[in-house]
C-alpha cells in the first residue's frame, strides 16, 4: 500500500490541510476558517477549540479531495502562527481576553497589547537578546505572558499548559506536552546551540520565574520532525484518521515556508548564504539560512537547529503586508471591502494605466509601509506608517495610484532587509517567494524589479505545506532526515529576473525610502520632545 503524509497550515484566519504522497505531490487539499476577537485596540485573539474544530474539518476535506484510505497517512505534523494557547490542569481553555471569556484562549501572534512589557525585556541587555536583534518585540512570548500575569492575575493562576500554537495542535493529536526546538527557539528565548537552553535568571528579572510551573515548560525542547508518538484514539476519530499514523514535532509557519522552499537545498549548505526565502502572506517573513552563525541588525536570530539539525536560520519581516493593502483599501473613499476581486481589479487597472505611463505612474507618491511598526531591520515596533504626496483626488485611479506606491514600498521594505543581511555575511540574489503574495501580480513583478533579485516562484503554491508534510514524512519513517525529505519533496518552480529597463526608477525610490526613514525619525524626535506644556518647540 502506497503511504501518504498530512500535513496542517494554521493561519491568521484559516486551517488549511494537505494530503501528500512521498515525492510531495499534493493530491488532496481543504481550507476552514477559524475566529478572531478584538477586545480592545491591539488585541487579538483565537479561540483553540474553534481552531482544532477547523483543523478537524480541513483534515477531514483533503482526505475527502484526495481519495485515499485512512490507514495509508503514516504521518501527520502542524505549523502554525505563533499565537500563544493557555490551558488549566484539566485541559480546558483559560481567558487571555478582557472580555473574561475562557472560549478566547489563544493570544494571536500579531496582537500588540505588550508593548510596555517589550520595552521592559529590552531594558534589561539580557544576553538572550543577542538572538532576537537586541531588542523584544510584542509578537514574542515573553512580554505576552509578562502583560498576562500582571493584567490578568487569575488567568495566570489557573495556567497548567501554554503552548505555542503549533506545540498546542500537537499535544491536542497526540497528547505529548514536547515543545517545538523551532517555537521554542524563535519566540520563548531558548537558546538551542546551549545547554542549558532555558536562562532562567532572564525569566526573573522580568517577573515570570514561575513561567515553568504556569506553562509546563520541559527542560529541552524536541528537535523539529521528530516523532511524539501516534494520535490519540480521540483525536484520529475527530481528524478521521486512524491511532498508527505518527504525529511529527512542529514549526511555526513561516519556518515550515522556509522548509519548503529552500530547505532542499541543504545538501550544498555553503551555497544558501544566496538564497532567501520570503513567506508572504497577511505579514511577511523572510528566512535566510546558513551552516554558520550570522546575526543582522533588527533581525530575529541565528537560531540554531530552528528549521534544519545542524544549521542556523535568521528571521526578518514585515508585520503588515498583504494586512496593509487591504487596510488601504478600506481606507480610501473608492475602496470599500478588500475581497480578491476588489485586488484583481486594482491591480488589473494598474497594470492598464501602467501601459501608459510606464513605471513613473504616481512617481511623487511614497509609502512607508510600516502601519504596524517596523519589525526589520529597524526593530521598532512603535514605528508608524508614512504616506507622502496626496492630493484631494478620491477617484477609483487615485486608489489605484495610491495601492501601487504602497505595493512598492512594501518590496523596498523587503530590500531594506536584504541589504542589511548582506552587509552581514550574507551573499543573497535570489528570492524564493510562498504565500499569498503569489497571487498578486504587482507584488511578484516587485520582488524581482524593486529588490533586484532573481525571484523563484513554486508552480503549485502550496511551500508552506510542503515543509510541513516533510517533518511528518521524517516522523513517519519515510525519509531518514528532516533535510532528505525537504530535498525529496521540492517541487519545482518558475524564475523572474529584474528588469534592467526598471532599475533607475526603483533605485531612485529606494533612496526616496531611506531619506523617508530619516526624516520620519527626526519628526518622532521633535514630537516625543513636546511635553505639552509650552509651546510646540520649532526650529528655524
């Protein structure tokens, strides 16, 4: 009987599932939304249950789509955002919201409630910041959990289990309380290429020296793809798969994106300092991967043994990007809701008004698209979004012009990024772009001409899967080696070359871009110095 793998994308807003045979091909594929709540400004949550109920639902449509037997899927694993799940001793849902209800259990990776905590971690110059670009964002776990115990001090009483969301989709299959290397590494400042990993004295000095008792932390954490045992007998009923398939450790999505992607070319490991992936979707994750230690200012990283045993992997990113272009959709008076059409037909009257204007359409209009702080390579989650040159117009063009310039300065975005990575040791021409981006004609034309890179594109879109499925092909036994199944799985993809013709006009934006970058910082300076009191200080 021929063998197959599952493999499970948790999202922002879906679960989507994939059934696939060993060379990784997919051959059956289903997507169910799941919730999110809005408490407050900045707060985002999930709830857990509704998200396995998706997950269930998605597992059971890809199965249904790909028309195999149960008992020939040997392996499942999951990736997931890295949304944070708190769970009591009996395994029921713990509120992380304001509202008090326990159904909001998962505190959403992009929610942005602690961003004094962040500020708090960064002021202590604890050696672990060393792996996160020397200062903590809000989308990590530690200043999550810090605004959790202070703001919500029953909740935190009640915390048996919390677990990274692909962690907790684990443990919800097989019933293992094993921790992620990759989840653990990324976002709860374990340092894998030490021992011990856990720096327990950063813990109390920031008021969380009893996270290991609320969060039943393991002293090591699983490398990714090992094998946590098989489904439960509850949980194969509920995925409709049978209690020999094998569940595989995990990884945050945009790791299991950077495994899709270019984690086949590991067999020659010096040659992927050249190569970066992108993982692009409602934010933006970029991934750079090399057999040596290679730190980036206002990058997340080097993480050792996060993606591949035995290399190590720098994080990057935009924290709005597909989020962005729907906001500005919304935003505009000729926008209205940002559904894939509503994209298709900007984008398709861009590209017509471009026919005849050429890339100097809107020319005087620049975006910095930083509307959610700047996660790389500033590392400044207060940094805020700048739109430069606006007129009265309101027209549908205008909204055209306006949604093009910001498409573009999200691509000089992803430039800013590549270039401080290969001020840092990195060599990096080529782009490996997966995601939701793929979709959007303008984005990909960018990523090739506004960053100057050779952008490879996967011809079945489905990367972030495709890692995925091979942690569970390594668990399963169907490959030796997390490495071996990524090379095994690949599939194959289509190249884009920068336009030499383009060149002068994105070179010119990019310095636009980075003067943008300056004078915003200099008008924050002004303006973080008025007390309020006197009046507004102006120089001459």
């Amino acid at each position: 009987m021929e063998r197959y793998v599952c493999a499970v994308d948790v999202g922002t807003g879906s679960a989507r599932a994939g059934v696939f045979d060993q060379v990784g091909t997919l051959i059956g594929r289903a997507e169910h939304p799941i919730q999110m709540h809005r408490a407050q400004a900045d707060h985002a949550e999930h709830d857990s249950r509704d998200i396995w109920g998706a997950v269930c639902h998605a597992v059971k449509g890809a199965m249904a789509r790909a028309n195999v037997p149960p008992q020939s899927v040997a392996g499942i694993s999951f990736d997931a955002t890295c949304s944070i799940v708190v769970v009591d001793a009996d395994g029921g849902q713990v509120s992380v919201s304001t509202s008090g209800e326990n159904r909001w259990d998962t505190i959403v990776w992009l929610d942005h409630r602690a961003l004094a905590e962040a500020d708090e971690c960064t002021a202590t110059g604890h050696r672990v910041l060393d792996y996160l670009g020397g200062v903590m964002s809000p989308e990590m776990a530690t200043p999550k959990l810090m605004w959790l115990k202070r703001h919500m001090p029953a909740s935190w009483k009640r915390a048996s289990h919390i677990f990274d969301l692909a962690d907790y989709l684990a443990w919800r299959a097989s019933g293992s309380q094993a921790r992620s290397l990759c989840t653990m590494t990324c976002k709860w400042t374990y340092l894998a290429h030490e021992n011990p990993g856990w720096q327990r004295d950063f813990f109390a000095g920031v008021g969380l020296d009893d996270i290991f008792a609320r969060a039943g932390l393991p002293e090591t954490a699983s490398p990714v793809g090992s094998d946590l045992g098989p489904l439960t007998a509850q949980s194969a009923r509920e995925l409709g798969l049978t209690s020999d398939c094998r569940v595989a450790t995990g990884v945050i999505d945009a790791y299991a994106g950077a495994l899709g992607v270019i984690g086949g070319l590991a067999g020659g490991v010096g040659d992927l300092k050249r190569h970066l992936a992108l993982i692009a979707g409602t934010s933006s994750c970029v991934m750079a991967m090399s057999p040596t230690a290679e730190a980036f200012v206002g990058g997340w990283g080097p993480y050792y043994g996060a993606a591949l045993p035995d290399c190590w992997i720098a994080e990057g990113g935009q924290s709005a990007t597909g989020a962005l272009l729907d906001h500005i959709i919304r935003l505009h008076g000729a926008g209205g809701e940002p559904t894939a059409d509503r994209h298709r037909a900007i984008a398709e009257r861009i590209m017509a008004v471009r026919a005849e204007q050429g890339l100097d359409l809107a020319g005087r209009l620049h975006v910095l698209p930083d509307f959610h702080g700047n996660r790389s390579p500033l590392a400044d989650p207060h940094a805020l979004g700048v739109i430069s040159g606006l007129n009265l117009d309101a027209s549908f063009d205008s909204l055209c012009h306006l949604y093009w310039r910001t498409a573009v300065g999200i691509a000089l975005g992803v430039r800013h990024i590549l270039d401080t990575l290969n001020a840092s040791g990195f060599v990096i021409d080529t782009l490996h772009v997966t995601g939701g981006h793929t979709k959007n004609p303008l984005l990909m034309e960018l990523y090739a001409d506004a960053v100057g890179c050779t952008v490879v594109e996967p011809i079945a879109d489905e990367a972030v899967l495709t890692g995925t499925a091979a942690l569970a092909a390594t668990a399963a036994g169907l490959y030796p080696d997390v490495a071996s199944a990524c090379a095994g799985m690949r599939q194959p993809g289509r190249e884009r070359r920068p336009k030499h013709e383009a060149k002068a006009r994105f070179d010119h934006d990019y310095r636009v871009f980075l003067e943008m970058h300056r004078q915003r910082k200099v008008i924050d300076e002004m303006s973080f110095g008025y007390d309020g009191t006197t009046e507004c200080p102006i120089e001459a």
